[in-house]
C-alpha cells in the first residue's frame, strides 16, 4: 500500500460549491476510483491559502496514472473547473507532497 498525498488549489468564494460537487460525487467517477485501487481518499481545505490537501491510498499495483485517460474523468475535470487552478487540459493542478513523517 502506498500512501499518497498532494494539494491543489480552489478559487477565492468555491469552497461551498467545491464541496457540495463532491458530496454528489457520480458514482461512476467513484467506482473507476476504487477500481484503480485507490482507497480512504480524503481532501481537506485550508481557508487561509485555499489550498486542498489530498490524501489517499493506493494498492500495490494500483493503475491510478491511467485514470487521466478516462473518459468520465475528463469530463468531472471540466465540470469542476471552474472551480479550481486548471491546466490548459482542464486537469487540476497538482502539487505532490513528500511524506516527512509517518506513524500508525
């Protein structure tokens, strides 16, 4: 299991929306989540820089990468971007976090 974390970042008056989205996540774009082999997927916000904090677990042998090919995720990408900092492709931008500390 990998253990895996990263920010991105929410426009200033989205956090309401952002989390109401999210609270009606299509239970197709979960389900292609779990098949990846991704699990206890958690974000948190941080009202004084809007910065989200993601964190999530991956099984070994996970095909998380693959999921920007995918048809459904492209299209939440652009369902939320209005919400969020963007690339051009309409995938949020994302900021891997290196884990520094650890304990069960």
């Amino acid at each position: 299991m990998i253990r895996n974390a990263f920010k991105m970042k929410l426009k200033p008056g989205c956090v309401e929306e952002y989390k109401k989205r999210h609270d009606e996540i299509w239970p197709e774009l979960a389900q292609v989540h779990t098949d990846a082999g991704i699990s206890d997927y958690s974000i948190y916000f941080d009202e004084e820089s809007l910065s989200l904090f993601a964190f999530q677990k991956l099984s070994d042998g996970n095909t998380a990468g693959s999921l920007k090919d995918l048809e459904i995720v492209k299209k939440w990408w652009d369902y939320m971007a209005d919400l969020m900092e963007t690339n051009p492709d309409s995938s949020p931008v994302v900021e891997p976090l290196r884990e520094v500390f650890h304990m069960d």
